[in-house]
C-alpha cells in the first residue's frame, strides 16, 4: 500500500491539471504557431510559466487503482505487478493465463 499522503497529493495534482488543461492547450498552440510575431509567442511562455508546475500533465504519477503503488505499472491494466500477479494467479483477470500452464 502506498502512504495515502502521496496518493492524495496525485488526486490533488489531477484536479489542478484538469482545472488548467484549456489555459496550457491555449498558451502552447500560440507559442508553437509560426504565423504569429515573436513577441506574442513569447508573451505565450511566460503565461505558461506563471501557471502553477502541477498543473501541467507531466507532473502525474500513474498509479495503481487498487493499492496506489506508482512503481511497477501496468498501464495496459492500471495495476502494479503486484496487484497484477495476484489476481492473474486468482483468475479474476479474464483472458490472463501463465505460460507455463
């Protein structure tokens, strides 16, 4: 089980992405468009970098949904290996099966 301080700390960083996602998307098609002045572009960036840095989807952790490990993911499934291992094991991840059966 991950400390729950940094699984809410992930929570948190995914409401505040999701809060400035428009003004990042808006900000980073001015700075990457070529037809404006040097100037506006700039102006762009430095918007960008008055944003909060959590707010920008780089900074989230994918994180196991059953127990929050972000180390070992799976993404295919949302699951650690652990997690992963233990219900394939159980079959309860339907299609799954070991190699050596």
């Amino acid at each position: 089980m991950a400390r729950k301080a940094c699984v809410e700390r992930d929570k948190k960083r995914d409401r505040m992405i999701e809060k400035y996602s428009d003004q990042w998307d808006a900000n980073r098609a001015i700075a990457l468009d070529n037809s404006l002045s040097w100037d506006e572009r700039q102006q762009a960036r430095l918007n960008m970098a008055k944003l909060p840095k959590n707010s920008h989807s780089t900074r989230k952790k994918n994180r196991c949904f059953v127990t929050g490990r972000s180390r070992g993911y799976i993404r295919h499934f949302g699951l650690s290996r652990i997690t992963f291992r233990e219900l394939a094991l159980r079959g309860e991840l339907p299609g799954i099966r070991k190699a050596s059966w």
